[in-house]
C-alpha cells in the first residue's frame, strides 16, 4: 500500500510539472500570437493610412486631367510637319475663313495651306495700305507659316544709302501698330539688295549694305515707334536671295527691297484675332 501510494503521488506530481510545462508553453505561444496580431494590425492600419494617402493623390491627379482634358485634346491638331494648333483655334480659323476669298480657299488642298490664308488675311486686314502713296511697292505674301511684306528701297531708303528716309514714316508707323498690338508675333527685318557691287567709306560690300539698312529699320522701330527689341530680329541677305533677274534696271528694282517676316505664335495669333473680332461684332 505504501508504495501504491507513493507511485500515485509520484505520477500525480509528474503529470502535475508536465501540465505545468505545456501551460507556461501555450501561454508563451498566446503571448507571441497576440504579438503577432498587434504587429499585424499596426501594419495593416500603416497601410491603410498609405492606401488613403496614395488614393487622395490619384483622386487630385483626375480632378486636375478632367479639368484640364478639353486642353488637353485641344493640342492633338498637327498642321504640317512640325506645327501643332489647338481645336479651339482651328475653330477660330474656321471663323476667319469665312471672310476669305473663297475660289482661293477652294485651292487650298491641307490644313496647313488653309492656315495660310487665314493668317495672310488677318495681317492683310491689319496692314492696310491703302491710304499710302505709292502701294505698289508693298507686297504681302504668305510662305509657309510666315507672313512676309516685302517693301521697296525706293520707299525706305534713298540710292546706295542705308539712312530710313522720310517717305518711309507712314508704313513703318503701320508696321508698328501691327506689331505692338500683337503680343504673339516677332518679326524679321532682312535687308537685300540688287547684284551690282557698292564700296565706300561707310559700306564695305553689299553684305554689309543688306544688314546696315535692316538694322536701321530695326532701329527706327524701336527708337520712334516703340516697337520692344525683344521682338525684333535683324538680318542681310545681300544679292543672294534675287527675286528678279538683274540684267535690267527694271529687273535690279524688284531685288533692292526689305523684307519683313511675321512669325506668329499661331495659337496665341488666332486667339488675339478672335477676340478682335468678337469686339468688333
């Protein structure tokens, strides 16, 4: 009976410190579970708070490329190679067309050909020159996407001289409004003369006759007609770029000319034109 009793005592007290061991063990792996569990809450309400974050910005990124899609479709209109206009202004230039001479409308077989005319006509329209003597001697051509008023010498500067004569006051003063009015527009002043050679005192060659008259109507615009010079570009051609044969005095006039070259920022243009003629209706 003794030892019965012990044996019971003895397996109780075993079966005791083994029951005890799993209990401090499960406890142990409920401690690291609920660890676990925090660990994982935490990082699930870090990514939350990420999420939320990262969502507001993609919610701000729509809101801004819906407001802005209308602008942003607009710039999907390629004229020619290298010339990209907005709907809107393409619609603007459809407005101008209607204006123009329709039989050469009818000629014009691209976008880009009947950009031209609306802009020839635009700056038709603003350089009017029927109220100058002698009109004849101004030409306005479109070249590609420029516009171009090509003006006699006899009109701007006395023979063999690079000095703006007086006569030139009226169409420069149009020149001016035109540009100081036009925010979008720069213009070249590019001298030419015809092939017979010049030497003087003052003027080396016909290169250098070319350039001294383009800067000194480029002068003349900035000094007494306010145009800024930053919108200003001056340039010589020389006798290089003949429009006309020089065998003849007849034929050497039509060479001795300047240029001015209109380059317009065409939306910026369009728009400026609209609203004109949105005031003028």
């Amino acid at each position: 009976m003794k030892k019965l009793g012990l044996l019971l005592l003895t397996g109780i007290f075993v079966f005791s410190c083994v029951s005890k061991k799993k209990y401090v063990a499960l406890q142990n792996e409920n401690g690291e579970l609920k660890s676990e569990l925090t660990k994982t809450r935490v990082e699930k309400e870090d990514l939350e708070n990420k999420f939320a974050v990262i969502q507001a910005r993609v919610d701000e990124y729509n809101t801004k490329i819906n407001s802005l899609s209308d602008e942003n479709d607009a710039k999907l209109v390629t004229v020619g190679d290298d010339v990209v206009i907005s709907n809107d202004v393409r619609e603007q230039m459809n407005e101008t067309l209607k204006h123009v001479d329709q039989e050469k409308l009818a000629e014009a077989k691209t976008l880009k050909d009947s950009m031209n005319l609306a802009v020839a006509y635009n700056l038709q329209k603003s350089v009017d020159t029927s109220s100058l003597e002698n009109d004849e001697d101004i030409a306005i051509n479109v070249d590609e996407t420029v516009v171009m008023i090509s003006i006699s010498d006899k009109m701007l500067f006395n023979t063999a001289s690079y000095r703006v004569s007086s006569r030139a006051n009226d169409i420069l003063q149009k020149l001016a409004d035109v540009i100081n009015s036009e925010p979008s527009i720069e213009v070249m002043v590019e001298g030419h003369t015809d092939s017979r050679s010049i030497h003087n005192s003052k003027v080396q060659d016909n290169w250098d006759l070319s350039v001294l008259r383009a800067t000194s109507v480029v002068r003349k615009l900035q000094d007494d007609y306010n145009v800024a010079p930053e919108k200003l570009i001056a340039s010589g051609r020389s006798y290089f770029s003949p429009v006309a044969s020089n065998d003849t005095a007849e034929e050497r006039s039509k060479n001795r000319r300047t240029n001015i070259i209109i380059l317009p920022n065409l939306n910026k243009f369009f728009a400026l034109m609209q609203s004109k003629q949105d005031i003028q209706g």
